[in-house]
C-alpha cells in the first residue's frame, strides 16, 4: 500500500537540503553561460495520482534509504494485486513512497526535457528535429483517424456484446480488493478522458471537414476562374495568331520586293565594280612595265659603276705592287751601301719612316675605301632582294583578288539561290500555320465542349456530396450526443455501484484490524473522505 509522506518527514528532509547546501563547497564557475537546472536538487513536486506513465526515481543516497527502510520494518517484496477483466487478467504492482524524503522523484516528461535541454543542437540537427516534427505531426493525424475507426469498432463490438447479470458483476466486484477498486477508478476516470478526447476529436474532424469542404469550393471557383481566364487567353491567343499571319504575309511581301530592289542594285554595283577591277588591273599593268624599265636602266647602271669600280680597283693594286717592288729595290740597293752610307740612312731615315707612315695610312684610306664598296654591294644585293619580294607581293595580290573575284561571283548566285529557297519555305511555313491555326481551332471548340460538359457533371457530383456530408454531420451529431447522454448514465451508475462497494469493502479493511491510518489513505484515495495529514 502506498505511504503518505508527513508535514515533518517534508520539513526535515527541506532542513537537511538546505544545511547540505550550505556545507557544500562553492563550484568554481567554468563559463558564464552554463546552466544547472533547479528541479534537480529540490523543490519536488508532488507527482499526479492520474497518471498512467510511471515515474523515474533518482535516489540520492541508496544505502541510506535502504537504512530508513529496515529500521521502519518496511524492506519487503513490492505488494502486487490481481486485476481480472472479462477478457484477460493482469498483475500490478502497488507504487510505494520513500519515507527517507531523499529520493527525488521526476516524470519521465521532465527528465526528458532536462536532458533536451542539456543538448546543444546543430545546425544539421535542427533541421533533422524539423523534419521530425513534420513527420510527427502527420502520424499523429494518421493515428487519430485510425482511433477513430477503432473507436468505432469497439463501440459496435461494446454494443452487440450482452451485459453482465447483477449477480455476476457482485461476484466480480466482491473477489477485487480495496487496490484494484482504486485501480477501477483510474480506469474510469482514464475513460472519461478518452471519451473527453474523442469528442475532441470528432470536433476537431468536423471543422478539419468544414475547412476541407470550404477548400474544396475555393479550388472549384479557382478552377472555374483558371478556365475562364485559358479561355480568354486562347481567344487572345488566336486573334494575336491571326495579326501575326497577316503581318508575315504582308512582311514576306515587302521583303521579296525589297530583295528584288537589293538584288538589282548588287547587280549594278556589281558591273560598276568590275569595271573598276578592269581598269585597276591596266593601271597596274602598266605601273609594273614602267617598274620594270625603272628596274632593268637601275641594273644596267649598277652593273657598270660596278666595273668601273673594279678596273679602278685593279690599277690601284697594280699600283701597290709596283710601288712594293721600287721599296724593297731601294731596300736592297741601301743594305748594300749600308757599310759606307749607314751615316746618310740614319739622316734619311726619319724621311724614310714619314713617307712609309703616309704609305701607310693611304692604304688605310684604300681599305676603308674597299670596306665601303663593299658595304654598298651588300645594299644592292638586299635592294635586289626587296625588289623581288615587292614583284612577289605584286604577283599574289593579282592572285588574291582574282580569286575574291571569283568568289564574290559565286556568292551572288548562292545568295540568289538561298533567296528563292527562303521564299519556297516561307510559304512552305505559311501554309503549314495556317493548317496547324484550323486544326487548333477545330481541336479547341471539341475540348471546349468535353470541358462545358464535364464541368456540368462535375458540379452536380459536388453538389451531391455536399449533401450527404450535410446528411452524414447531421446523424453524427445525433448518434454523438445520444451516446454522450448514455455513457454519461452509465458513468454515474457505475460511480454509485463503485461508491457503495467502496464502503463496504473500506468497512471489511477496518474489520481485519488494520491501522486507521492506513484506511484514511485509503479513504483519501478512494475520494470518501476528506484529505487529512497523517502526524
């Protein structure tokens, strides 16, 4: 049985929390945004006797509690009591308190909130937790319309199934004790909140129906709107079809007579321009055989200053070496008398050293002189050069032009070609959108008409399942609160059964000589009695 906790066990166990919270050494503080949450060391709240989750228990001290319990006598097997329904037979357990006050009791709900909020999310979890939701969300809406279903079943199975007799309910409630009385009233009261929250429910899917039939004609004067609005846009369609056929036909026109207008002035400009090229051609003709007597006269005069220079050349080497032959002539005749003349020669010979010093520097002058006959052969032969590839430029531009000449020729007749092929497809185009605009038009007043009907039929459908859903909310509300009305008779009959079995099993408790404050727990439990505090 279950063991009040009293106004002093609360006190001291208040007391002794406190004085640990004063004993105990400050935390030294890690970050300042880190959080303890409160409900862990204290401050309990008294857990609901209507639940039907069990609790989690997070005891402090355990070897203490176990302590407290041998000493009061009450270290024992959990007690268990015998539940026997018409159609299966069930063990439970009677919760029991800690008297110790040490133990901290929390429902499973807080204990999973303060281990959510211990955990920091991510960004990936938090989108995870989103889906989550959405995902919940929708099972939850498929798990009501399947309650409802199985609701229904139930109720139809509940309804076809015969009552027990007086006698056998007197049986049945005789052999449950005072627990699984307590136990009965959970269960009622646990079936009040589900009819509470069929109700609900059903609510909740006549105004889910309301709004779905209230979406279903918004969509169906949004359909009516879209049709009217693609039926406009098609006659616009075909009248800005028909615009553009004229205007091609009118512009094809135009272009054709504009090409014939082009075609004859490419043909004058043509002609002008060959005649043009014809005389370009004489003038460069002509230009070129003048060039050339220029060239040839050129050549011819460089041909013989090219002579001259070299018999000049010539006798000034025959020169040199008669020259030569007179020194070494004069060099043997001194080295002769050098014996008898050496006097004279050391006179003469700084004359001697003078004029080989101007020998000298007149052959100086004769190379350099060489040297830049040579360099001036050496720019005849690079001006020959240049000649010749300026005759080659001359000669491939003739090419060029002849053949761009040539080409232009053949441009114009494919350009006249492709023009007569662009007017054969244009009308080829032509003909084909004409044929395709009254094929479209033909097609366009069929669907029209499939549409016009459909939509008859559609409407008529709607208004027939507008009237039986009226119908159907109709005895919905009926059957409902003619079934409210009836579990609401039955609910009090069973109450006042269960009121007098309660009595009198309370009674039978006291006669088997338990102590009275065990019945008034009892009693308090059972909502006979007022709540009192047991001291």
């Amino acid at each position: 049985c279950n063991f009040p906790q009293s106004t002093g066990d609360a006190s001291s166990s208040v007391s002794t929390a406190s004085n640990r919270s004063r004993n105990r050494t400050r935390y030294r503080t890690k970050a300042m945004n880190s959080e303890v949450d409160e409900s862990l060391f204290g401050g309990v709240k008294p857990t609901p006797q209507g639940r039907s989750d069990s609790p989690i228990v997070l005891l402090r001290d355990k070897h203490a509690v176990r302590k407290t319990l041998t000493d009061l006598g009450l270290d024992h097997k959990p007690e268990k009591i015998q539940l026997i329904t018409r159609d299966m037979v069930r063990e439970l357990i009677v919760p029991t308190e800690d008297p110790s006050g040490e133990s901290l009791i929390i429902s499973p709900e807080e204990f999973e909130r303060i281990k959510w909020a211990s955990h920091v999310l991510t960004k990936e979890e938090l989108v995870a937790r989103e889906q989550a939701f959405k995902k919940e969300k929708e099972a939850i809406l498929e798990a009501v319309t399947i309650r409802k279903k199985i609701m229904k079943q139930k109720e139809m199975a509940w309804s076809n199934n015969k009552k027990l007799s007086d006698l056998e309910e007197e049986a049945k409630e005789r052999a449950q004790n005072l627990f699984s009385i307590i136990l009965n009233a959970k269960c009622h009261a646990i079936r009040d909140a589900q009819i509470l929250e069929k109700q609900q429910i059903r609510k909740e899917l006549e105004a889910e129906e309301k709004r779905l039939d209230e979406m279903m004609e918004v969509d169906r004067l949004k359909s009516l709107e879209r049709h009217h609005d693609r039926e406009r846009k098609r006659k616009e369609e075909m009248a800005r079809g028909k615009r553009h056929i004229l205007n091609q036909i009118k512009k094809n026109e135009e272009e054709r007579s504009l090409i014939s207008e082009h075609r004859e002035q490419e043909k004058e400009q043509m002609l002008a321009y060959m005649e043009r090229l014809q005389e370009e051609d004489l003038q460069g003709l002509e230009r070129q055989h003048q060039e050339k007597l220029k060239m040839q006269a050129e050549i011819k005069r460089i041909n013989d200053e090219n002579q001259k220079q070299k018999a000049e050349r010539m006798a000034q080497e025959k020169l040199a070496d008669q020259m030569v032959m007179e020194f070494t002539k004069k060099k043997m005749a001194r080295e002769a008398e050098f014996e008898a003349e050496q006097e004279k020669v050391r006179r003469e010979k700084d004359k001697e050293i003078a004029r080989l010093r101007a020998m000298q520097e007149k052959a100086q002058d004769y190379r350099a002189e060489q040297d830049a006959l040579r360099d001036k052969r050496n720019q005849e032969v690079a001006d020959r050069e240049w000649r010749q590839k300026e005759k080659e430029k001359v000669q491939k531009k003739m090419e060029i032009e002849e053949k761009l000449r040539k080409t232009r020729l053949e441009q114009v007749a494919f350009k006249e070609h492709m023009l007569a092929v662009q007017v054969q497809r244009d009308r080829d185009e032509f003909e084909r959108i004409l044929r395709a605009q009254r094929e479209q038009i033909e097609k366009e007043k069929l669907e029209q008409e499939k549409k016009a009907a459909g939509s008859l039929q559609h409407a008529n459908e709607l208004r027939r399942q507008v009237r039986e859903n009226q119908q159907k909310h109709v005895q919905n509300r009926l059957s409902t609160f003619e079934e409210g009305r009836r579990l609401k008779e039955e609910a009090q009959k069973r109450r006042e059964r269960i009121n007098d079995i309660k009595k009198q099993k309370l009674e039978e408790l006291r006669a088997t000589g338990l102590p009275e404050k065990y019945c008034i727990e009892a009693e308090r439990k059972a909502n006979i009695l007022p709540t009192t505090s047991v001291k």
